[in-house]
C-alpha cells in the first residue's frame, strides 16, 4: 500500500489533518508542542483509492531537547519510507526559518512534496498563501485541517502521484495483532525495536515516551503478525496531564483491538497493583495474554528465585492462571523469540474451534462422575455441550436447572476443559442454558 508523509514543524496541524485523512481519532491532538512523538500510522482513502497515512513529530533543529532529537530521526525514518509527502506550514506564523530548513531537506529527498498552507479558515487569509510560494514548491494548497476546507483538492492530486498498487503478503491476510502493554518504562519500545531490528519507536529512559500507539508488521522465520507498542498505563491519579490521559486511551483501545497481548513486567518491581489493572482489562476483554517479566538480568538470583517468583505472580492473578509466564532481559535479547512464538501460540490457541462431538465424548462421562451438586432439593442434569461461534473460545451447557449451578463448578468445568485442550493464555466464558 502506498504512503503519505506529513511533515513539518510543531503545532502546525499535522494531528488534525491525519484524524481527518483516516476518520478518527487516532493521533493525539492537543496546543502543546511535541506531542505527537512517534511515526503514527493510520489508513485512508479517497475516490476508491486506499493508502497508509504517517503522522510525524514536528521537526526541530539545533535543539538539546532528548525528545526533539528523537523526533527529528522519526522525521528522517517517515520521509524515507513514504511515496508522496505532505509539507505542512501554518499561514498564520508565515515562513519560518524552521520552514525554510524543512523545505531544503525535502528537495534532496526527491520525493513528490505537496506544500499544504494549514489553518486559512477565512477568506481573509486566503491571499497570505501565496507568500509560501518563497519555498520552492508548487503548486501551493491552502487548507483548514478543522473545517475540512481545501482538503478535496489536495487530496485530489495526492492520489494522482500516488504509485501504481502493489498488494503485500500482509495485506493480502488477516495477520494476528500482538500488543506490547504495560506500565511505562518496563521496556516495551525496547523489545519492539530489538524485534523489528529498526528505530520504528522512540527508545528513551522517561517514562510515557510512547504516547501513540504504533503499528508495525512483524516477519521472522515462521512468526508473522502486526506488532502494536502502545504507550505506559499508569493509574488513574498519576494520569495529570490531558495529553498522558489520552494516551491511556489509546493503550486501552489497543488492548480492544488485539488478539493477544504481552504484558511486560519490571522484575526488580514485581506483578504490582496497576499490573494487575492491566492484566483484568485484557481478561475482560477476551484477549488472550503472556506476562514477560523484563530486567530478569538485573535480579539476584538463588535456588528457586525463579519458582517463587512465578508462583507470586499466578497467586495475583488467580482464578486466572493458565498463563505463559517468561522471564526475559531485552538488553541481553534473553529469550525474547520464545516469547514471541508463545504469544502467537496463544493466538492460535484463541482461534480454535472444537467440535461438538468431541466436547460431549470428553465432558459427559466427567459430568456423570461428577454432577453440579443440588441447590434448594433441585436435581441438576447438564444435557449436551457445545462451542459459540464467538471469536474467542466461548461455551454453553445445556441443562434443566442453569439458575441453580453454582461458581465452583463452573471453575470446575473450566479447569477440565484447559487440562483436555489446548487453551493456554486464553480467557474462557462459560455459560448456562435452560434445555
């Protein structure tokens, strides 16, 4: 799929054009310079033309901020991978010389460069468009990315230099979605740039450098999937600023939207209480999970420091137990890659469809065995068994009394059911009905 780039330096609306190029609210937008830190990337179309779509950082030079000179390498990265780019300045600021450093760097690039003039939102305005001329480009848009003005015409002549489609491997198949989640700074960006073997995320020690969500297809021997490195969740009263609040959003929404997700753990701080935050969230929404306790290198280690770590950690977790638990270091790539073919593991095990007859060859005798104890002088009698058509492992047994079964049998019923298939890592509901 072909790319567009928007480009430019801070505040000059390049969130706002993104959410609306791609119909959301994927990019943070907010008046503060420098939020939008990462390459993010989003998808959208135009008079049936689709095409992905990358928000930058805003460009800064000559500055000893850790994030500006991170954002500037995340500039240089988008405009690398992209087709077409979108030069955006702001008719209000006129020409800067930030601008005129920016329009240098995108001549040698020798790319298709479309200088968009952002926030003429009245017809006042219009004629100061025609200043940016001094940049070298042409021709020039004048464009409201709030209102939406200007942008069919822009958008118009992006898809005409857009290059002939070409459909990738993994366009052309759903691809599993891992997510990397986490509380910040446990080393999520770290183990998404060790496994794409690129700078794709903003590798630094503060904590919330990641605030958007970043998506990158991932490919190695027999593992393929979209990799999703999302920003750190922290708890509700350390959420102060607007823009750290929406990123929590969009680590929540990532959750929402993945098949399995890899929650990272700082060893040298254990499963704490937001740990377990996160862990409820992806229980509760049926995604299937693998806890990775980073910095195992950094702890001092015994005889079973190992044993009763884990067993800490599925005490927390309980009833919910029956889940991979890896010890790992990113800075020694310490079992990274088993890590990884475990999370695709879970998703495959996620996916899995077991007959109806096999269900009931297996449950039945246990059943007869062990039937649902009496409630209030009734009689239970579970009937038959049977998978939902749910896109995660979901289960109705059918019985004359479903009122009166009771939790602990339901936990009993579950545990035979992950003892006799595979089910590892993955939230399963089981349900109830009357027959």
């Amino acid at each position: 799929m072909s790319i567009v780039a928007i480009v430019g330096r801070p505040n000059v609306g390049k969130s706002t054009f993104f959410n609306r190029m791609t119909g959301g609210r994927d990019a943070i937008v907010d008046p503060t310079s420098g939020v939008t830190r990462d390459r993010h990337y989003g998808k959208s179309d135009w008079n049936g033309k689709e095409f992905s779509v990358i928000d930058t950082g805003g460009y800064v030079n000559a500055s000893d901020d850790v994030f500006e000179g991170e954002i500037k390498k995340q500039v240089y990265l988008a405009i690398e991978e992209s087709d077409v780019i979108i030069f955006m300045v702001d008719v209000k600021e006129g020409v800067t010389s930030m601008d005129q450093e920016m329009a240098d760097l995108l001549r040698r690039a020798k790319k298709k460069v479309f200088l968009v003039v952002n926030k003429v939102d009245n017809n006042k305005l219009i004629d100061e468009v025609y200043s940016f001329h001094q940049l070298g480009f042409d021709p020039v848009f004048g464009i409201s990315s709030v209102s939406g003005s200007g942008t069919g015409d822009l958008l118009d002549e992006v898809v005409k230099n857009l290059p002939a489609e070409k459909v990738s491997e993994e366009e052309e198949k759903e691809l599993p979605r891992i997510s990397i989640i986490g509380r910040p700074n446990v080393g999520k960006s770290s183990l998404v740039n060790l496994l794409l073997g690129n700078e794709r995320a903003i590798v630094t020690p503060v904590p919330g450098t990641t605030r958007d969500s970043i998506f990158s297809y991932y490919k190695y021997f027999d593992l393929e999937f979209m990799l999703i490195d999302t920003a750190g969740i922290r708890k509700k009263s350390k959420v102060s600023e607007n823009i750290e609040f929406y990123s929590v959003m969009r680590s929540i929404r990532s959750i929402e939207n993945s098949d399995v997700c890899i929650l990272m753990l700082d060893a040298s701080q254990g499963l704490e209480s937001q740990d377990l935050n996160i862990f409820s969230l992806v229980e509760k929404n049926h995604k299937g999970i693998v806890i990775l306790v980073n910095k195992w290198d950094l702890v001092e280690k015994e005889t079973n420091t190992h044993k009763h770590f884990e067993e800490k950690i599925r005490e927390k977790i309980a009833p919910f137990k029956d889940v991979p638990i890896i010890f790992t270091s990113v800075i020694t790539k310490q079992r990274i890659f088993k890590a990884m073919e475990m999370a695709v593991q879970v998703y495959k095990n996620r996916q899995q469809k077991i007959s109806t007859a096999d269900l009931n060859n297996f449950f039945l005798p246990i059943i007869d065995r062990t039937p649902p104890p009496a409630w209030k002088g009734k009689y239970i009698k579970i009937k038959y068994i049977t998978q939902l058509p749910m896109h995660y492992p979901c289960f109705v047994f059918f019985c004359n009394h479903p009122q009166y079964l009771r939790e602990p049998y339901r936990r009993f019923l579950e545990n035979n059911l992950r003892e006799r298939f595979q089910l590892e890592g993955v939230p399963v509901e089981i349900y109830f009905r009357q027959k």
